[in-house]
C-alpha cells in the first residue's frame, strides 16, 4: 500500500504537471505559431534552444538551472533582491525547470499543427475584416486542436516522469519537493519493492492510458476534418 510519502509525492506531481502544463500552453502557443510563420534568418537557431532538452543529459540542464536558481546564480540573487529566497529546493524551482525541460513537447505539435493550417483560411477571414485576434480564436485554434491536444498530454505526460532535473533542482524533501519518480527510486534503493511497484505500475497505466486517450481522440478529429 501507498504511505503518506507516496501520497504527498503524488499529490506534488500532479500539482508540477497541471501547472507546468498550463505555462507551457501559454508560453508555447505564441511561440509555436511564430516558429509556424516567421521566415526569420535566425529561426533555426531559437527550434534549436527550444529542442535541446530533447537531447541534452538531464542532469546537465538540471546543474545549470541549480546554478542559476541558487543563492549566488543570477535568477537565485534577483529572487533574494526581491525579498524572496532562493528558488533552488522549491516546488517554484520545479515548475521553472519542468516548462523549459518539457518546453520541446508542447512547443513542437503545436508548431506542426499551426505550420498544416492551410493559408486561404486565414486569408478569406482577413478579406472578411475579422482581427488577428478573431482569426487566432475562431480559425486557427479550432483547426488546431489535434496538436493542442497531443501538446497537453505530451507536456502532462513528460513533467509526471522527470527525474533528472527535478532530483538537480529540487532535492529530495518529502513533502516539498518530492515528486513519484523520485520515491520510486527511493523505495527501490531501500529494496522496497512492493512500494515501487504500486507506484511504478500506476505511472505506467496512467502514462498509457493518456497516450491512447490522445491518439484516439486526435484520430476522430482527423475523420471529422476529412
């Protein structure tokens, strides 16, 4: 059975990955949908920023983002300027460092989604006098849905399953900072393995179930917009 441990870590990434999802999708939207359009020379060079957690060592992208959220670290120093405390070992560390590790899974379906929209849409609505703001709402978002979805379930998805950057970040403090991946390995290190098992095998039932969610409803969508 689960301890009160299990439950607080469970509690705590559900929290990191419905906020950090929520931040992606309003940062990454914009983003997306300038990478779309933008014919930009230097366009290759910011998908490469936003694709490197991709292929970057978690560990790596955790130790800078430990420097820099720490006391002496530029985002730690101006936190403390502020009145505040150093954002490293914090739950608001977590969320920092789940958006730009889970940065690629959003930005990039929302990217393909807005890049398949067909121009002439946008282009009758212009020549209707609709506002960019009426077209984005009532044209592109709607036309995007599929990748919208596959965004939030790859961003949800991704943040409940780190474990690199967020042990970098946030430490190992039960009830603060303690996400499921890290208990897992705990339960596993003091060779408790019926714990590591309930927790283990709900991550995986949970992740799977998400998944098939997703393609099936993406797929309906493709038969309705066929």
């Amino acid at each position: 059975m689960l301890h009160e441990d299990d439950l607080s870590a469970l509690w705590i990434t559900f929290q990191l990955a419905s906020i950090t999802t929520i931040i992606l999708l309003l940062v990454g939207t914009p983003l997306a949908w300038w990478l779309a359009r933008t014919h930009w020379r230097g366009k290759p060079i910011v998908e490469a920023v936003v694709a490197l957690p991709l292929v970057l060592p978690p560990t790596v992208l955790g130790f800078y983002l430990l420097v820099a959220l720490g006391p002496y670290g530029p985002v730690g120093a101006l936190s403390i300027a502020l009145g505040g405390k150093p954002l490293a070992f914090t739950f608001t560390g977590l969320v920092i460092g789940s958006v730009l590790y889970s940065l690629p899974f959003v930005v990039q379906p929302l990217q393909d989604a807005f890049t398949a929209i067909e121009t002439h849409f946008l282009e009758a609505a212009a020549t209707l006098r609709a506002s960019p703001v009426d077209i984005f709402f009532s044209i592109i978002i709607p036309l995007a849905r599929p990748g919208f979805l596959t965004a939030t379930v790859l961003g949800f998805a991704h943040t409940v399953g780190e474990f690199g950057v967020v042990l970098m970040i946030g430490g190992n403090i039960p009830g603060r900072t303690q996400v499921l991946s890290i208990a897992i390995y705990d339960h596993v290190e003091n060779l408790e393995y019926v714990q590591a098992h309930w927790l283990a095998g709900g991550l995986l039932i949970l992740s799977f179930v998400m998944l098939v969610t997703g393609y099936t409803i993406n797929k309906r969508f493709r038969v309705l917009n066929s």
